[in-house]
C-alpha cells in the first residue's frame, strides 16, 4: 500500500514556546503509535529550528511554510531556501491560498519556488483552490486546470523526487465547512489525470502525491480515509490540538 501523508500548517497561530510545547507533545504521542505513513509539522519561520530540535530520533519530518524563488541576493524580509535546508527542512508549502490572497502570488511564482525547492532536495507542497464564486458558478475543474497547469510550469521530477499537489478550496478553509469525502475524491482524481498530460511530469506520477486541505477535523476524516485517490491531508486548525491531530493521524494512516 502507498505511504499516507499528514501535513499540519500552524501557520502564524502559536508563539515559538507554544510551537515547542506542541512539536514536544506529539513527538510523545506518536511513539507509541505504529502508523504506516508520513506526519509532516509546519510551524512558523522563527519555530523551525526549535521545533527541528525537538523533534530529533522522531518519525515526525519538519516542513516551513513557504521561502523565496531566489537561493540568495537583496530580498528584504524573504526566507531563503538554503537556510530551510541548513535546518533540515524537507517540504515547503507553496502556493497556499493565503499567500494567493494576502501577497499576491502568481502560478508562475509558485512554480519558480517549487523548482528552487526540487533543486535542493526538498518536496514542494503545491496548493491550488477555488473560490467560493467558481465554486458556486461550477468553475471548479477549469480553475484548479489553470492553477495546476501554472504552478507546475517547467517543473520535472528526477528519480527519488517527490511532489504534493494539495487540494484546498478556499471557500473551506477556516470555515467548518468541508467537501463530501467522494467529491474530494473525484476531484484529485481529475488532479491526477490532469498532471498526466503534463510530459515532464507523465511518467513520474508515482512520485507525486495529492492530498485535500479545507478545514479536515477529527470528525470528517474517517470519511476521507476510505478512498484510495485521497493520498492524504493538510490540517489547519484541529493541527493544533494533540488530541484532535493524533486522532486524524490515527484515523486516516491506520
């Protein structure tokens, strides 16, 4: 059976202790567990090296966030990806519909991010969406079609190279409100179908995983986990419970 995947996205929501006190908690919590598949943590900027710390001799792998297309140079305020890897990042998160929303990133930047990250050994977490107006006037497949399509240009994956398409429709996020696990389901597929026809990326689909985000909680994944083209999850808020993300983890890897 293929590897399962969890993501948690803290995303600016814990102050560093509070990120450790986590990071420390589930480390705990999960050695005791025997879960065929990957748990992924992203805490903020300023958490990864503490939280990179906490949880060494664990199964849990460290991921950020997000970081710039350029490895270096005069870029005020941007994260380096050479400085993720110095701390033993292994997957970035790109293209989250908040960055979308809030800073204005373009397809084209996603994907000049997600070749950067490739190239430094370290798996691109590719995030596509709809809104709520191509949601409600079923635009759904043309632009999740659109945003693949462009956050994948000029990407190619070597021989070991992993990639994450995840899906998250922004209407959903934050909100409680979440897709029927089958219409999750149908729509990765159509995700997988689509990447196909991308040559570069044809014959590495083995490689590339897709997985839902859009407000996943303990109550709805037991849904999700019944179907096989779900490959795995990203969690926002019920991430930041030990109670409630050990129960998702439980749930959908199990």
């Amino acid at each position: 059976m293929r590897t399962k995947i969890v993501i948690a996205n803290w995303k600016m929501k814990l102050e560093i202790p509070e990120s450790v006190q986590l990071a420390k908690k589930l480390k705990l919590a999960f050695l005791k567990k025997l879960w065929q598949g990957q748990v992924i943590l992203c805490p903020d900027f300023l958490s990864l090296p503490t939280c990179g710390q906490a949880l060494l001799k664990s199964k849990i792998k460290l991921g950020a966030q997000n970081c710039f297309w350029q490895d270096k140079g005069s870029y005020t305020g941007e994260v380096s990806i050479n400085n993720l890897r110095n701390l033993k990042v292994e997957y970035v998160i790109l293209g989250h519909s908040e960055r979308r929303r809030y800073f204005k990133e373009s397809n084209l930047q996603v994907a000049s991010k997600a070749k950067l990250v490739l190239t430094n050994n370290i798996t691109p977490i590719v995030c596509i969406g709809e809104s709520l107006s191509d949601y409600r006037n079923k635009k759904t497949l043309f632009t999740l079609k659109k945003q693949l399509k462009g956050s994948l240009q000029g990407i190619k994956l070597k021989t070991k190279e992993k990639l994450i398409i995840a899906y998250e429709p922004v209407w959903a996020i934050g909100s409680g409100k979440s897709l029927e696990a089958k219409q999750v389901a149908k729509i990765l597929k159509f995700l997988k179908e689509e990447t196909k026809k991308i040559p570069a990326l044809s014959k590495m689909i083995s490689s590339i995983f897709f997985i839902y985000g859009g407000s996943v909680n303990s109550q709805n994944v037991q849904n999700m986990a019944t179907f096989k083209d779900i490959q795995g999850l990203l969690v926002g808020s019920d991430s930041l419970q030990v109670k409630s993300f050990t129960k998702i983890c439980q749930d959908f890897l199990s």
